[in-house]
C-alpha cells in the first residue's frame, strides 16, 4: 500500500502496527488482514514517486466531482438551471374541519404544481408520468411550503403517501397529506351568535420571492370532500389570496368563513336555561301557602342556572370570555332570583295578614262573649219580672224567646285593606313572563346589531 508520507499517513501506520502487536495472530493468521502488506510512503513533496498512481489522482478528482455533479443536479432549484422565476401553483382538498374556542382542526391535500425543464422528454407519450416515492424525494427539488401559523409552526414532514408526478412536458405535481391545528380570529363578544374567520398563510421556509413565486390556482383553488365533517360548524365562504406586500418570502392567505350551527348552540346553551325559568314561572301557580313546593323550585332552578354557567366557564380556558353567553346566563339567574324574591314577600305579607287577623278575631270573640253575657243577664230579670206578673194574673205560661242580638254587627266583619296574595301572585306571574319576553328582545336585537361595533 502507497501513500503520501503526510503526518497522518504516519499516524496511521503507527496505530496500526501497535494494534497488529497486540493482535492475536495465531488465530487470525488465516484471514486477509494478516497478509505480508506493505505500507511504503513516499518521500516529502515527490508525489510522482507514485508512478501511474500519483498521475491519476487528478483525473479521479475530477472525474468524481462531474459525478457529484450529475448526482445533485436534481436538488438544485428551477431557475438555477434556467435562469427563469420558478412559480409553484397551490390549491387544497380539505376532508375535515373542527372549529374549537380560537382554534380549529383541520385535515387537507396541499396539492403544488411547476415546471422544472430538466424533466422534459419529446420523445416520450405525454400523458406518460414517472412516479418518484417519498423515499426518492432527497434527490429531487421540492418546494419548501409550511403554513405560519400552525401550532407548532415547522415544515411539513413527509409521509409514505406522498408522491411526485413527473410529466414529458416538464410539469411536477406534488401532493401531500396534514392535519395541522391554527389558530381562528372569533368575536367573543358575540360568541356564538355571530360567525368567525380562521386564516392560513402558506410560505416558503427559504426561498426568496425574487426566484420563487406562489399562486393560488386559478380555477376552485380550495374543494372539500362530499363526506367532510365539520362537527356543528359550516364554512360558509372561502377567500383566497396574496399576502401583503411586505413579505420577502412567498406567500398566499386563505381566509375561511366559520358560521356555527345555531341548532347546536341553541340546544347546548339556550334551551336548558330556557327550560329553567319557564319551571321557575310555573312555580306561581302553586298556592304561596304551599311553603315547601315553592321553595324547592326556587332553590333547584337557581342550583341549574348556576351549574349552567359554571359548566360553560369549565369547558372555556380562563382567558375566553364568551359575553353573549355570560349575558344570557347572568339574566336568566337574575329572573329566576327575583321570583324567588317575590314568594319570600308574598309569603311574608300573607303570614302578616293572617297574625293581623287573628288578633282582630280575638278582640271580637272577648266583646262578643262580655255583650251576650250582660244580655242573658238582663233577659234573665225580664223573665223573672214577667213570670210574677204572670202569677199573679193568672195567665197561662208562655214561651220566651231570648235573641242574642249583637251590640255592633259591623265588627265582625272582616275589614278587608289592600291586596290579597292571590292577586299579588297573579300578577307577579304575568310580570315575570312579560320580563322574560323583554329580555330575550333586548338581548337577541344587541348581539345580533349592536355586537359588531364591539
């Protein structure tokens, strides 16, 4: 073996012959390594010393860089071969989409196209393609596309279902298949009333837009499956276009319009609550001497609205404020209160009444029984005044009939001054209802109008 006689040559030669040393070679003797080589160096700055060796090492070098050459020749971008802008046309097939509290789901196609003229080929049938694999993609250029605002933001890793089509013509086509997670600008204020738009801003990782250009597709540049799920959401409209011009690198904005499903929400959040105060207003139909039937209404209402709202505060991080929902929770535990307030007057005013007429009712029994005692005591006299003379004129007995005629008959009558509780219920009861109407056209008419100035 020959080599130049450079320091780590003779490094080399050095750690082997120590090792060879400590080598067993009885048992290794046999092998190819323990064949008599020869390592001879050559003498400082005379490489010809090699002879046919030494000459062609210049040839090798150059011979192995063309080689590398041809080898990347695929790696290098576009428009270092032609000179040209390269322009790389994008449209997405979306299959699923999940809109969350400021964020959303979703998992699409990325579907990029361009030309490279390295692949052109006249001679063969154009609608011929080669299929380059995920595992060939090292040796080919690809665009470097990843969306900004993904959370977490990276490029896209390549999957086994990933695959680049090659035409005569020299067009590329390359799809690739994500489910990334982003981020969705919501009204919170009018949460979920009113509709939100979620972003996305596809981008090149390094290209600059001076070489590389990106657009939108000209025709249905974003389709969605026939079966994609949008779980109780819709997306009402796409927009598709370029991002501002202050971006250095390329770059397309697709803006997608979120409407939920109002029978979703209506279901999730109004109807419960709904059904809480209409319980509530039934309770004004139970007698308001019914203490504990009125009670257990009041207290298991106000318990629901209660775990209501505190299930929708559960289910939301601590920084999401949804002040629709907030509102219409809040009313609803106001309403459901103030009938509560309403039963404890009623129900006070009653007990009230009835203390007040209890004690009229003593008084008038006691002057009652004084009045019919002085007039069985004086009928008494009478009688017995009577009966003398009667004696004494001989004349046959007779029946007397004593009649107790009270003194004031306009005392036992029951003074009856101001509302009984009856009608203070009855009307409570209308009042509640008409609240409940006022509230829901206050609150629906602001948050549908006024929201959107907020």
């Amino acid at each position: 073996m020959r080599s130049d006689n450079g320091t780590n040559f003779v490094g080399a030669e050095r750690e082997i012959k120590s090792a060879i040393n400590e080598w067993n070679v009885s048992q290794i003797e046999d092998s190819m390594l323990q064949r008599n080589i020869e390592w001879k160096f050559n003498p400082p700055a005379g490489s010809h010393y090699g002879g046919g060796c030494g000459i062609s090492t210049p040839c090798f070098i150059l011979l192995t860089h063309c080689i590398l050459c041809c080898l990347c020749q695929g790696i290098l971008p576009p428009w270092e071969v032609s000179g040209n802008e390269t322009t790389v046309f994008i449209s997405l097939f979306v299959t699923q989409f999940r809109s969350l509290i400021l964020d959303a789901d979703m998992t699409f196609d990325i579907r990029q196209s361009w030309k490279d003229q390295r692949f052109v080929n006249a001679s063969r049938n154009p609608n011929d393609y080669i299929l380059y694999k995920a595992e060939e993609f090292e040796n080919l250029w690809r665009p470097d596309t990843y969306i900004a605002n993904e959370m977490p933001n990276g490029l896209f890793e390549t999957s086994l279902t990933d695959n680049i089509y090659a035409y005569p013509n020299g067009s590329l086509y390359l799809t690739t298949r994500h489910s990334i997670v982003f981020h969705c600008d919501v009204k919170l204020f009018a949460l979920p009333i009113k509709d939100e738009t979620c972003s996305l801003y596809f981008k090149s990782a390094s290209y600059s837009s001076e070489n590389l250009k990106f657009l939108w597709k000209l025709v249905t540049p974003v389709t969605y499956s026939k079966t994609m799920k949008t779980y109780a959401v819709t997306i009402k409209r796409t927009e598709t276009k370029l991002c501002s011009q202050g971006e250095s690198m390329p770059c397309l904005h697709l803006i997608l319009y979120v409407q939920r499903k109002y029978q979703t929400m209506f279901v999730q959040v109004y109807l419960p609550s709904t059904c809480i105060v209409f319980i509530t207003w039934l309770g004004f139909w139970i007698h308001h001497t019914e203490v504990s039937g009125r009670t257990r209404i009041s207290t298991i209402s106000l318990t629901a609205i209660i775990a209501d709202s505190v299930g929708t505060l559960i289910m939301n991080p601590d920084q999401v404020h949804m002040a629709a929902v907030e509102a219409w929770n809040a009313g609803c535990f106001i309403i459901i209160t103030l009938a509560f307030l309403e039963f404890v007057i009623v129900h006070n005013y009653h007990r009230r009444q009835m203390n007040k007429k209890n004690s009229t009712e003593d008084e008038g029994i006691q002057g009652k029984l004084e009045t019919q005692n002085s007039i069985q005591n004086n009928s008494k006299v009478t009688s017995i005044n009577k009966r003398k003379k009667i004696s004494k004129s001989k004349v046959a007995p007779e029946v007397i009939h004593v009649i107790d005629i009270p003194i004031n008959a306009e005392d036992t009558k029951e003074k009856k001054s101001g509302l009984a509780p009856e009608t203070i219920d009855r009307i409570s009861c209308l009042l509640y209802a008409l609240l409940f109407i006022l509230f829901n056209i206050y609150y629906w008419a602001f948050f549908l109008t006024e929201a959107d100035k907020k």
